[in-house]
C-alpha cells in the first residue's frame, strides 16, 4: 500500500487540471445529495439539516476542494444546493473557487419534473436563477445538460451568446454523445463534459474519454462512486475485486472507485458528493490513493469483463 487514505489528505493530493483558465484540483464536490438526506432529486426528500450542509461545504474548501458542482435544480423541500453554497460562503467567495452548474433540466416548484429547456429564451432564465440563487455576477462554468441525440446547436448556441455577454465564463456539455460535442465545439469552446461513467460503467466510452483529453477537455464522471446505485448512493452490491483492492489498500470500496476515475487520465476529474463530514474526508484523501498495475488490471475484470483481464 502506498498511501493511507484515510488519514487528512488535502485536496491538492490528485493534482490539477484547468477548466479554461481556471485551475482546480482534481476531487471536487458534487452538491446534488447535498440538500436531502437519502434519495436525491425526488419531490418528497427529506431535507437535510442546514447547519450541517453548510459544515460539509466550509469543511470541503477547508481540506482543498476548489471545484464544486451545482444546479438550480438540486434542491428539496426548504433546501437548495445555491442557497446553500451562497450561505455558506457569506456572499465572499474563495478566489480559486469554481463553481460549475448545468442547465436543461426543469423542475417546478413543488419538486415535479417538467420538460427540458430548449429555446434561448429559457436557458437564459435558468442561468439567471442560478446567478440569483449563488449570489454571483457570471457563472464560473455552465454544462448544457442534454436527453437525446437530436441537434444541441440551438442550445449551445444560446449559452455561447450568454459567454459573450459576460454571464458565463465557460462552457461544458453533460450526458452527450461524441457528435454533440462535435457540434458544440464548432460553436464555441467546450471546456468539460459530464457523462456517466465508472468501473463497469459505460466501458464503451473509453475512446470518448481519450479523446477529451487529446483536446484538453476535461471528463467528469457523474455517479462515479453510485455506479449502479445512481442517485440513491452507493447501496448496490460491491464486486468482488473492488472490496479485494479496497482491503489491500485499507480503503473503502467508494474510495477505489474515486481513484481509479483519476487514473483514468489527467483530465479526469471527481465530483464526490455527500452530506457526511466523514465521508467528505474519505472522498477527498482518496485522491491520494496510489492504485498498482495489479489493481488496474483486477478492476479491468469489473469494467470490460473477464475478456479484459
């Protein structure tokens, strides 16, 4: 074993990586479970206590975090991911502190899923809530959050002109496929894609990941440490090789899955979320997690197949 992860590891552990001309170390903070305890993003969550979700995200800036993820659309009942975040930091933000948000999504304000936001008119109204609700005069980073394979042009189009007003810093593109960022590069700068992917999930996606990287363009995996859990945690069943390296490393199995996103490439970058002060420590020292050519090549069995190994 070459590093003990979970003894204080800052942040800065994993190195970096720039999104634009923002740097920010590889663990980052996702804030989606942040505002409910349990299931995320359904309309009877249960809120989480505010003390404590302000704890977890001084607590996350304290250990080095300085790239956090967010959505106007992460809330629930008397709490929202923004707000949250806006308290938080007292309306004074770090200055290397990157804020990434996403827009597309819809919900109302009892929780309910709507349709996506589609026209111009609507993606704007969605990047000014979320500049309202964090307090901010321009989004660090905002992701077009896509569901299907049809044409993005008009969306992406639409923040790039947000971009050239002023109130979007930089761009990324979530859940999309290799043409779409295609179709948005042609448009303006893409800076980050967001797509589902981890040990033994979306293993097709290895050259996509690849390639962001050949074109400086960092990948961020979404239920990464979830896998098949998605937003309800990682509750699935663990592999037999994930708990095999977890024990030879005196890790836990979430902390495995959020190093081997990190060796996946330099661009690779880790947005961990939760609501425990315990396991935000153990998310960010797992960047300092050192996984062996063996490791690898075990966690390869869970991710392509035994063809793999």
């Amino acid at each position: 074993m070459t590093t003990t992860p979970t003894s204080p590891a800052p942040a800065s552990a994993a190195g970096t990586w720039t999104l634009g001309d923002l740097t920010v170390h590889r663990v980052g903070f996702g804030a989606m479970r942040l505002p409910q305890r349990g299931e995320a993003l359904v309309e009877d969550a249960v809120p989480r206590d505010r003390a404590e979700a302000i704890a977890v995200l001084r607590k996350a800036v304290d250990l080095g975090v300085n790239h956090i993820d967010t959505a106007a659309f992460y809330f629930s009942p008397l709490r929202s991911a923004n707000e949250l975040i806006n308290s938080a930091f007292g309306g004074s933000y770090p200055d290397d502190l990157v804020l990434a948000t996403k827009v597309g999504p819809c919900r109302d304000a009892s929780g309910a899923w709507g349709p996506h936001a589609r026209t111009p008119a609507a993606l704007r109204g969605q990047v000014e809530e979320n500049l309202r609700q964090l307090g901010r005069d321009h989004l660090d980073v905002v992701n077009l959050r896509i569901v299907g394979t049809d044409s993005i042009a008009e969306r992406f189009g639409a923040l790039a002109e947000l971009r050239t007003a002023g109130l979007v810093r930089h761009l990324g593109v979530s859940n999309i496929t290799p043409e779409q960022l295609a179709e948005a590069r042609e448009i303006a700068p893409v800076v980050c894609v967001q797509n589902m992917y981890g040990i033994g999930v979306r293993p097709e996606y290895e050259d996509f990941v690849r390639d962001c990287g050949a074109h400086g363009i960092a990948f961020v995996p979404f239920y990464a440490i979830a896998a098949a859990g998605r937003q309800g945690g990682a509750n699935a069943p663990e592999s037999p090789e994930v708990l095999a390296v977890a024990a030879a490393h005196g890790a836990s199995p979430a902390q495995v899955r959020i190093a081997w996103t990190l060796h996946q490439g330099p661009h690779l970058l880790a947005i961990p979320g939760t609501g425990d002060p315990g396991h935000l420590a153990a998310n960010v020292a797992a960047g300092a997690l050192r996984l062996t050519d063996e490791d690898l090549a075990l966690l390869a069995r869970v991710h392509h197949g035994p063809a793999a190994a």
